[in-house]
C-alpha cells in the first residue's frame, strides 16, 4: 500500500455517512489532476467472516473531479454509470468459485470501507454505515399462539398497515425488509413457518392454519389497521401467500416475489422417508400437488453438475413437471379467490423455477375470471430467482450447487426497481 503523500491529496466524499440500507448514496472524488485517472474500492464483511471487494477505475474531468453516478468507469467490477454499482459489484475476495452469496443473517448495520488510489497515492479510507432498523421503529419477538417470528412497528401514531414477511425454501427470516418497511409506516412481521422448532422441521405438509393464526394475532394489535393486511413472500413464501390469501378473505393483498402459480411437492424427502408430501395442509388433509419425479435425463444432468462442480438449474425439472397435466388442475392456486390487489415480481432468467411463466399463468387465470382489483406483473430480463431488498451484493448467481440465474447488473436492477414498485404498490392500496 502507498504511503500518503503530503504533496498531494485525494478529496473523497461519501454522503450521507450513515443511509437507510434501501436509500442511493452519492460519491464525489475532487482535488485530482485534470484527467488523472482514480481507482475506487470498497470492502465490507457478510455475516459469515466473507470480507466482499468491489472495484472502479475513473478518469477525472478537466477540473478534477469524478462523480460516480454520471460517470461510467473505464474498468472495474461494473461498468454504468450507477451511484450504487460499488455497492452491487461487490465480489467475495476469497471465494475463488463464487459460490457464496452474500449473508446477511440479522439488522445490524453494514459498513463498507471506501478509498480511492492513484499511482502515486491512497487516501484515507471513509467507512460508510448502512442501517436497517431506524430510531421510532421498535422490534418485537413473537413467541404466542404458537407463531414465531419478529414484528417490526413504527414506535408512534397508527393504526398502520400489517405485512406478513413469508422466506423461500432456505427458511431464512425476511427480519431485513420487515424493518425496512417499518421504517415506510407499516407493521411488518417476518413469520417463520418451519425449520424451528416446534414448528415443522421440513417445508412439507405445513397447515395453512399457522398463517391465519399470524393473520389474526396481526390484526388483533391496536397499531394495526384491520382492514389493510398484506402478504409478501418469496418462492416457496409466495407460494404460500398466494394459497393462504385464495383461502382466507382477511387478506387484503398480496406481493409475491418469485411464485409458483401451483402448490408443489413439499421439501425434505430423504433417503429413508422419500414419501411424495405436500407443501401444505388445510383443515388436516394435504392439498393437491405437482409431485417432483425427475426424468432419467435430468438425473442424469444432476449427475454431471455434480461431477463437475457446476450448479444445478432446476427450473428444468419444474418445466418438466408441468407435463404431468393431470396433477395440473387440482394443484393450481385458486388466485381468482384473493379478495385484493396482487403484485408479481419475477426474473425472466429465474434458474431455480419458471416463476416468469408462473406470473404470466397467474395473470392469465386472474383475467379469465375478470378479476375485479388491481393486479401487476413486472418480470425482469437478464434478473434471476434471487430477487429482494436493494443495494446489497449481487454478483453471485449461484450457491449451495444451485444455480438462480440473472447477471450482476440485471438483479442489481431489479432489486431496486422492484423494491420501489413495493413501495408505490403499498402507497397506492393502502394510501
């Protein structure tokens, strides 16, 4: 590392030093030679120890001055123009395979590391803080009734909207934009519905029971307008909000993130019970369901994957599962039943399953029975399965020897557009 140089000096700011992890920041280098060129890197550490290094070289402007968020780089790990783009470019340093996403298991704030290098001098490094649970937002485990989770509320006024946060297959709590919608004035529980117990330990046969008690204990708050409850979930979760909703009419929105326009097989068949199980239950029966039979090529293209050390797409198998068309009708989620409007977000280069194609026979179903409320379908291109909250890494596409699909700069993309159409789509049913 080069020494400072008192002859010279870099002047490098980063503001706001301290931003909701949602909000743009804006950084600004000055003080450089006309046309000098600048290299700027920033570092954070995930959860897990990861440390994740991103990098962008400049040429200053004839006063000397760069500005990321106008100025495309002339190399580095992205390559627009983009205010965040060291934020979402950000690569792990020591995981040479990228196969390791970012991790981000709880609401403690990130800080990233910026500083900027020219040939002959490194400045000092600012640290900037990216928080998640803002002053007049209050944090609450939920352990009663037999629910658990963490509610995220604002501290004053209300009654505000409730959100039910619902996680995908990796069971991991959305605790992240519960408290970034807390912050926007609703009441946002991030419900966990297995893999703790006593909750069922697999993503099979759970009763479509668990989400009505959520439902009830939400609107049973004082804090909470009891006419304006929504769900959100991802994947398997928007599988889930979507069923639970066509079931129930307390539910008075839904935005699902990835779906699945049919109940699947349930998750966690193994070697000693591979018995074919639902992923829900309702009043004590399974309900009907795609089973999950892989034809011997996909097997087979499991096998070489494998060998390979190469991830698995399983949309294929997804795709492959929907010519089992007599398990179709009756596993399909009565949509047209959802008493409110419907948000679906999907990437079109989803690798995990078709959730594209979902939306699109969602949106068809909903149009055949002229449902009478606002329902949107924005899928985006070059953007994969992991779709969520934004500016946060987004290069790897892939983990745990599954592949998600997308490009770095198409889920960057569509983290932040879609984060916002959630916003306005809140703004606009419960305004």
């Amino acid at each position: 590392m080069k020494n400072p140089d008192p002859s010279q000096h870099i002047e490098m700011r980063v503001e706001p030093l301290r931003a909701q992890a949602d909000l743009k920041i804006d950084i600004q280098l000055s003080s450089l030679a006309p046309y000098q060129e600048v290299t700027v890197t920033a570092n954070t550490w995930d959860d897990n120890g990861m440390l994740w290094r991103s990098t962008a070289t400049f040429q200053a402007n004839a006063q000397g001055i760069v500005r990321p968020a106008t100025q495309r780089p002339l190399k580095g790990t992205y390559q627009q123009n983009d205010p965040m783009g060291l934020i979402w470019s950000m690569y792990p340093s020591n995981d040479k395979q990228n196969l390791t996403l970012f991790v981000k298991k709880d609401i403690e704030p990130v800080n990233i590391y910026f500083k900027a290098e020219t040939a002959d001098y490194t400045s000092n490094g600012i640290i900037h803080t990216r928080t998640f649970l803002e002053q007049g937002v209050r944090q609450e485990p939920v352990e009663e009734e037999g629910l658990i989770g963490t509610l995220y509320a604002p501290e004053a006024g209300g009654p505000y909207p409730g959100i039910i946060l619902l996680s995908g297959s990796s069971g991991v709590s959305r605790d992240q934009e519960a408290a970034l919608l807390a912050t926007h004035g609703y009441n946002a529980l991030a419900l966990t519905y297995f893999g703790v117990s006593p909750l069922p330990i697999n993503l099979q046969e759970i009763p479509l029971e668990y989400f009505k008690r959520a439902i009830d204990w939400l609107r049973s708050r004082s804090s909470v307008q009891q006419t304006q409850i929504a769900l959100l979930g991802l994947s398997k979760g928007a599988e889930a909000a979507l069923l639970v909703a066509a079931t129930y009419p307390d539910v008075n929105a839904v935005i699902a993130y990835a779906p699945s326009a049919f109940v699947h097989q349930g998750l966690g068949a193994t070697a000693e019970d591979s018995r074919e199980r639902s992923s829900w239950t309702y009043r004590g029966k399974q309900l009907p369901f795609i089973p999950y039979r892989p034809t011997a090529a996909f097997q087979e293209y499991i096998t070489k994957q494998r060998q390979a050390g190469l991830p698995v797409a399983f949309r294929r198998a997804y795709m492959e599962s929907l010519q089992n068309q007599p398990y179709l009708p009756p596993a399909t989620i009565a949509v047209e039943k959802i008493r409110g409007p419907i948000l679906i977000i999907s990437g079109q280069d989803d690798q995990m399953w078709p959730s594209t194609l979902f939306g699109e026979m969602i949106d068809e179903q909903l149009s055949k029975y002229q449902y009478p409320y606002l329902h949107q379908h924005i899928s985006y291109a070059n953007a994969g399965h992991k779709i969520g909250y934004p500016y946060m890494p987004t290069t790897i596409n892939q983990a745990r020897g599954n592949a998600y699909g997308g490009t770095p700069a198409g889920n960057a993309y569509a983290t932040e557009h879609s984060w916002q159409a959630v916003l306005a789509f809140l703004k606009r049913i419960f305004s």
